[in-house]
C-alpha cells in the first residue's frame, strides 16, 4: 500500500466526542446473541476481541434483535433490554471490554427486521410498513402508530442497555432490506397515510427512530446509521434518495455506513461481494 495515496487512511478523527484512532472500521459480521450461548461465548468475544486487536478504530459487534417478538431472525436466548445487570449484561459488557482493551471504538448494531423476519412457533406475523403476504407465504401486517411508537421506543432502550453496558455508541441496522430500509424505500412503503409517498414522509419512522435513542442516550453516545445506498433491484431506494435521507440526519445521527443491496438477493444486488465484483 502507497502511504502517499492513502494520506489521511491511518490519521486519527473525530466522531461526535469519541476519537477514532484511523479511518477503518470493522463492519458488523455475525449475531451478538452468540454470547449467551456458553459454548460458543468464548469464541464470539475473540471474533470480535480479534479485530480490535488487528488494530481498526472501531469494532461493530454484529445484530442484536431489539425485541424477541417481531424484531428476531434467529432463535437466540431472549435479552430483557430494560435489565442492566446479570447474565445478558455481563456477555455485552464483554464484548465492549475486549474491544476497548486494544485502545478501539465499540459499538453495537441494533436490528429489526421487520418484514424480513419469519414467525417462530406460537408468535404473531411480523410488521412491516405495508400489509401484503410474502413470496414465501407469510403475512405480514401494517405497522400502525402504536407498533412505530413501541419499535422506536424498544430501539432506544436497547441502545440505553448498550450505553451502559460500555459501548461507545450503536449502529442502527438501516440497510439489506430490513425495517429501516422497508419504510424509506418506495418500492416497499406503499403507505398513503403521513408515512408514505415522499422521501419526507417514508423518512418519518427512521428519523422518530433516532430521535428517541438521542433523548434516551444523550449527547456524547455515537449514533451510526447503517444504510444500503441502492437497494439494486428496479422501484428501489436510489443513491440520490439515500443522500436526501442522510441530510434529514444532520444533527440527529453522528455517521452513516454505506452499504448496499438487499439480503433476499445478496449475489445480485452486490450485498456481498461476489467475485465478478
Ligand atoms: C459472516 C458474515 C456475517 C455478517 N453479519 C452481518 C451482521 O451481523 N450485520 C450486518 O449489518 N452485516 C453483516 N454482514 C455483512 C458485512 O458487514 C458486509 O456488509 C458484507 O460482508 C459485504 O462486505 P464485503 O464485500 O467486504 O464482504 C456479514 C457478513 C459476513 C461475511
């Protein structure tokens, strides 16, 4: 690598209060929630301790469901977010210590997959902006002002649990298709209540989103959005409508994670890499 090509790549910055030692962050790879299991504990600290130690500026520990009845993929223990002690607080204040042992940033990513996600046995259909039933046959119901009130409020006593829990600030899953990306994208907010149609509008929830972690978290916590800049399908979120939403942000959020593409068609829409990319 040309140092004189990469001049500011290794050059400390500042995000919110918090100083980044370099430009390079570790994106979010695997499920937090692997902690409580203890056969694998060990090892997701070290997956995480590991990038710390590689020597990025900040570590992102990879989704955590905000909530165990609409928001889950995957069928990890349930964490009482509102509980800032025991066994579940003890797993993330690991993961945020072993980050912070080789002098990095840590944060943590908050999910909710909103229509993406499928029921588990005895749990109500999922919420998304629109009713409509899936490609795979399951139905997914309209999100009404109680549902946003609530996922907004959940969103931000997860951040709290983190906050207190030793993270540096926490990074909003907004890109591959999930609730974030489900409300800003015209393709998939049909919406015609105060919550569809234009940017503004779809924009609404997200930014209610933030807006509630700020009140809770206060001002020094870094709020990170992480965003697919295209969806990369047709009808889809475009990069010109994704840089609309990022100057709503101004103010609110501290940095925006571009990402791309979709996690229903990842080959396709570039959410991972291929390598004809
Ligand atoms: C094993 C694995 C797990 C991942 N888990 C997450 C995750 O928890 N949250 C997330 O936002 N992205 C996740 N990703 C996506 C990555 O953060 C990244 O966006 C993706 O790998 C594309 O970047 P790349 O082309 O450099 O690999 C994961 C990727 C991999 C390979």
């Amino acid at each position: 690598m040309s140092s004189s090509k990469f001049q500011k790549l290794f050059k400390p910055f500042q995000v919110n209060k918090v100083t980044y030692k370099n430009r390079i962050v570790s994106a979010p790879m695997t499920f937090s929630l692997s902690a409580l299991d203890p056969q694998v504990a060990e090892k997701s600290y070290r997956k995480v301790e590991s990038r710390a130690k590689g020597g990025v500026a900040a570590v992102i520990v990879g989704e955590t469901d905000i909530n165990f009845t609409d928001a889950d993929r995957l069928p990890f223990p349930n964490v009482d977010f509102t509980v800032c002690e025991g066994k579940s607080f003890d797993a993330f204040s690991e993961y945020s210590n072993r980050i912070h042992k080789y002098g990095a940033v840590a944060i943590c990513e908050l999910s909710h997959a909103g229509s993406e996600k499928i029921p588990f046995k005895g749990q109500k259909n999922p919420i998304g902006p629109v009713a409509f039933t899936t490609s795979k046959g399951i139905r997914v119901e309209a999100m009404t002002q109680d549902d946003m009130d609530r996922v907004a409020n959940e969103f931000a006593i997860a951040a709290k649990f983190m906050q207190k829990a030793g993270f540096d600030g926490i990074l909003i899953h907004g890109g591959h298709g999930f609730l974030f990306t489900q409300f800003l994208s015209p393709r998939l907010n049909t919406r015609t209540d105060m919550y569809g149609g234009t940017l503004a509008n779809r924009a609404k929830f997200p930014l209610a989103i933030l807006k509630r972690i700020r009140e809770i978290t206060g001002k020094g916590f870094i709020i990170d959005v992480r965003l697919s800049a295209t969806e990369g399908v047709p009808g889809g979120v475009t990069v010109e409508e994704t840089g609309g939403f990022c100057k709503m942000m101004e103010g609110i959020a501290d940095s925006v994670h571009i990402s791309t593409g979709l996690y229903t068609d990842p080959i396709v829409t570039h959410q991972f890499s291929s390598m004809f990319v």
